[in-house]
C-alpha cells in the first residue's frame, strides 16, 4: 500500500474552505481510478486541510501522479498559503503475529537458573 499526504495551510477560515471543497471534489473521481483504496480530505480546527489517498500499487500510484486529474490536484496545493506533499511508501503489512513476536523477545526467562539448549553452532 502507498499512500499520498498533503496538508495545506489556509490564509484564513474561508480559504480553507475552499481548499476542502476542491479536495473533495477530486475525491469522487480519484475514487473510481484503478487501484485506489480510498481518498478524503478533512478540515482540522486550527484551519490546516488535510487530504489522503491510499493506492495498492506503485504502479497505480504513479499513474495517478502522471494524470491530468492529479494537475487539479496541484492546482488546489498551489492555491494554500502553504503545502506539505509526502509519498509514503509501505513495504510490509503484518497483523497479530508482529505483536506476539514482539512480546515473545521482551518476554522475561521463566526459568533463568536452568542450562537452556544451545540455539546454534557457535553456542555449543
């Protein structure tokens, strides 16, 4: 998974309005493009406007940074006082399994006094 991050400093309440509403509008299309996961824009209460795309691929990604739909984009970062674009890229997803590893390594020895079988060649 991929994921596209752009939080927009207003130069007022009003102005960060606007900047929502083109971000929302881009998001019913982007929604349709292939390998999108979900898209939306929301307004922070310091006025920030903070808008996310998640893609399944690189290549579904990079098609999308190359579109003309993705200039529109552009167009509404360029109208913020400020702009943030960040591209995240996720290599791995794991679930449960990470957290019992986790806690498995931290766990304490139940049985610290008892010789415990050597794990390798260079323990033996």
């Amino acid at each position: 998974m991929l994921r596209l991050n752009v939080t927009l400093s207003a130069s007022s309440p009003k102005n960060a309005e606007n900047l929502l509403e083109g971000l929302q509008y881009q998001s019913s299309s982007t929604r349709l493009e292939h390998g999108c996961l979900g898209c939306g824009g929301w307004l922070g209460p310091d006025s920030t406007v903070r808008y996310c795309e998640e893609w399944a691929t690189e290549d579904d990604l990079r098609r999308r940074v190359q579109s003309e739909r993705f200039t529109s984009l552009l167009s509404v970062v360029e109208a913020a006082a400020d702009a943030q674009v960040q591209f995240d890229f996720v290599n791995k997803t794991r679930g449960l399994d990470y957290v019992v590893e986790l806690r498995e390594q931290a766990a304490p020895d139940p049985f610290p006094f008892l010789p415990r079988p050597p794990s390798s060649e260079s323990d033996r």
